[in-house]
C-alpha cells in the first residue's frame, strides 16, 4: 500500500527550523530498521508500528531523493511527519487505514487500531501529576470496550458494504472531535517531543486533564475509571475543565443525605456520578450552584450522562426547563435530589432517604431527552460521588472600616418551609427589597437626622 503523492519540498515548510531539526533527530533514532522503528514507538504494538513503517516506505519520493537503504528515507519521513501532526482529515485518514496496511477496513480493524492508539494515550495521559488526588478504577477490557463503541458510532461506510474506506475514515474523523484528540495526542506524544519530560509537559496543554487537589491531604478512591474521567471533563464547558475538586461520596460520609445536601449546596458547577446496585454508572452535570429550594432551576448549560453499560451525554431539550432540584426537611414538599422530568418522575433522582432514586424517562426524559440510566426505573444506590467543577472561588474580605454590619432578618428568614411555600406559589417577600434601604437609613449619622427633623419646624 502506498501513500499519498508527494509534494515537494513547498510540503514541509509547515515546519519550524527547530521542528525541522527534532524530526531529523527522530528519523535518525527510529529508521535504522523496522525493529528500531517499532523498538523507539513502544507503547505503541510491533503490529501497529510495523506496519507504519511500511506505510512510510511507500509514500512516493522525488528523483532527487534516494531511498534510504533501509527502506526509508528522511524525506519520507518528514512527509508523514506533516500529514501526521499537521496535515488535513484525509491525510490522517490515510495514515489511520496504513496501521492496519489496507486503504479499507473492517469494523473489527477500526476497534483493534483503536484499542491499540487508546493504549498509548493512556499510557501517557495518567502520567500526568494530576492525578495524584484521585485513584480511579483501573480501566479494563471491557471499559476500552465501551469507550470505543462510543467513538465509532459516527462511522458509516459510503457504499453501505463491511468495509470502510479512507474517504469514510475522512469524514467520521471530521465529526468526530473527541476521536481527533485523541489521534493528535497520540501523534505528538509518539513523534513530535523527544523526552518523556516534553511530552508530559505539551500534552498537560493538549489533553483536558483535571487537576484532583484530593481530600484532607489524601487521594479520593472514585467510582470512575481514566476513559470516564477524561470522557466527561471533554464534554465539559472548557472554564469548568481545569479542577475537580471532591464534596461528596456515601464512601467517605456514610449514606446521609442531610450531609450530601451540606457538602454540595452554594459550591457552584457541580458533576454527580452514581452506580446502583445492577451496576449502572450515570449522572447529572449541574451547572447552577445546588440550593434547596420549592422548585426546578438551573440553566440549559446543564445535562445528564451514562457511562456504563454505554457512553452518552443528554443535553436539554429545551421543552422546558426543569433543569435541577433540591430540598430536604419539607413536610408539603418532594423531598430529594433530582434532574429533570417532572416531580415523580425525574430523569435522575435520588430519594431523601438515599438509598433509593428513580430514573422514569421511557421513552425519554422530556427535559434532556436521556433514556432510563438506571438498569430498573426504581434502583438502589450503591455509590453517589460529587465533585465540584473548576477552581474555588474565594470571597473578598469585607474591607469596611465599620466592620460587618448584621443584617436584619424577617420573620420568614428562620421560616424555611414558609419561605419554600411563597417561592412556590410564585411570591417573594417584601422584606426583601427593603433591606437595602434600611441598611442605608442605618447609616445615616445622628447630625444628619437633626438636621432633616429641623427642617419641618423652620418652614
């Protein structure tokens, strides 16, 4: 099999001097020979990287360039270089199809080559330092599995036979972020840095990693293994990807849903992740800080996912707008956790008394439009995580010379079913808006109101 048509030289000015440098000192340590080649691309498999190599072989090459002795030729391997890091969707589509030696591939050789890059890219993704503050699951067969059913559900062949081609490779990487990122971390991570070091340090820049601070000095033991992690923080809004940081789990705090309520309440962005007891992984993203309130709230920026038995992410539907709901202690009142649906009948809830929830969505949830996550309509939970989503926001001290003034409270304040009550019946408390007056009327000093009361007495 051969590569695409060379260019000429006017094809690799997409490089730097340096660029240019780096990648004669890389062809000078891989291709020496077939076995140096697949010897230098480890974690990447002999077969994979075998095969690569005479993908590079083929690729045409000017008269002026002789081939090199051993089957490759610097300008051969700076031409794949460039269509590999910096070239078009059907380049890398026809780089993708040579790992497996072909210019058509069988569903069964597009999940292999796929394993084989999600391998590498785990390789080194959770080298990175942040994930000291978590440990996750470890990945297994079957979690690899589900992450690449998920990345080839958009791949569709053009002649609706069992093959696929390289145009067809061409378009479902073209609609297909997530499997991009993954193609180019990998092309860097292999080809483009020398050390582990620069590799690490340009894919902390690449690959949406968050950072787990931990909790109370110790690494949080997580429900959620590495392909979710990085699953979930990708389909995050980018100003919320950069932290995760631990507010709950029933294997930390107990099963308490008052300390669930605690723990998450007033802490902004927030991801909720549960397993029930048949062994479904799902949840919620929140993207409205939680708040026990009479109603649903939230914004449309939130949405509910799946991770097992399979990956989906369920975002608004915009029928309406029953985003997100809390309450607790209410005697009139649904008391629990929920997202989306209807009271009664939640996309995802979690019952006050915890070990409990529902997913009523058939045949789908009608504010995100999510199927039943759960293996059963009514499931036992087994395991409830939250995490906060970005980096704490610290309030600014009060610098008032006065010092913090105490706010009057209304009757309501310390009235908390009263006040869920009014909010219900669509009212607010007058009290309300008045307080800011009357923190201004505190201010005034005793010469001033001398001097108003003085000025009825002289008219």
């Amino acid at each position: 099999m051969g590569g695409s048509e060379s260019k000429g030289s006017s094809e690799l000015q997409v490089f730097t001097l340096t660029e240019t440098q780096r990648l004669q000192s890389k062809y000078e340590k891989l291709c020496k020979s077939t076995k140096s080649f697949q010897e230098g691309l480890a974690p990447l498999s002999a077969g994979l990287s075998g095969n690569l190599y005479q993908y590079i072989s083929h690729i045409p090459t000017p008269h002026a360039h002789h081939k090199h002795k051993q089957g490759v030729s610097l300008h051969q391997f700076q031409v794949f270089a460039a269509h590999l890091l910096k070239g078009t969707f059907e380049e890398k589509a026809a780089i993708f199809c040579g790992m497996k030696n072909s210019r058509e591939l069988s569903m069964a050789e597009v999940c292999e080559l796929l394993s084989g890059l999600l391998g590498v890219y785990q390789h080194y993704v959770t080298q990175l330092p942040h994930w000291r503050g978590i440990h996750t699951m470890r990945t297994s067969t079957e979690g690899n599995q589900r992450f690449v059913s998920y990345l080839t559900k958009g791949l569709t062949g053009s002649a609706g036979g069992e093959k696929f081609s390289v145009g067809d490779v061409e378009t479902w990487m073209s609609r297909t972020p997530h499997l991009m990122n993954l193609f180019d971390t990998v092309s860097a991570a292999l080809f483009q840095f020398d050390s582990v070091g620069e590799i690490l340090e340009n894919l902390a820049a690449m690959v949406p990693v968050p950072v787990f601070p931990g909790h109370r000095g110790e690494a949080v033991l997580s429900v959620l293994d590495q392909n979710s992690v990085l699953y979930l923080n990708y389909n995050l809004p980018s100003m919320h990807q950069s932290e995760w940081r631990f507010l709950f789990s029933n294997t930390v705090f107990g099963d308490s849903f008052s300390q669930l309520v605690t723990n998450i309440t007033n802490q902004g962005p927030t991801l909720l992740v549960l397993r029930d007891k048949r062994g479904h992984l799902f949840g919620g993203v929140a993207a409205d800080s939680w708040q026990c309130r009479a109603k649903f709230y939230g914004s449309s920026s939130c949405f509910l996912f799946t991770l097992s038995p399979h990956y989906g992410i369920y975002t608004p539907t915009m029928y309406n707008e029953n985003f997100m709901y809390l309450n607790q202690g209410q005697t009139t009142l649904l008391n629990g956790l929920g997202m989306g649906g209807q009271m009664d009948y939640f996309g995802l809830w979690i019952d006050s008394n915890f070990n409990h929830g529902h997913s009523k969505a058939k045949p789908k949830c009608t504010t995100y439009g999510s199927p039943q996550l759960s293996a059963e309509p009514e499931f036992e939970v087994d395991v409830i995580e939250v995490w906060a989503l970005g980096p704490e926001k610290r309030e600014e001290a009060d610098s008032d010379e006065e010092g913090e003034k105490t706010v009057k409270k209304s009757i309501l304040q310390g009235n908390t079913e009263s006040k869920a009550m009014l909010e219900l019946i669509g009212k607010t408390r007058a009290s309300e808006g008045f307080r800011e007056l009357e923190d201004e009327e505190e201010e005034q000093t005793e010469e001033m109101k001398r001097k108003m009361n003085t000025i009825p007495k002289l008219l």
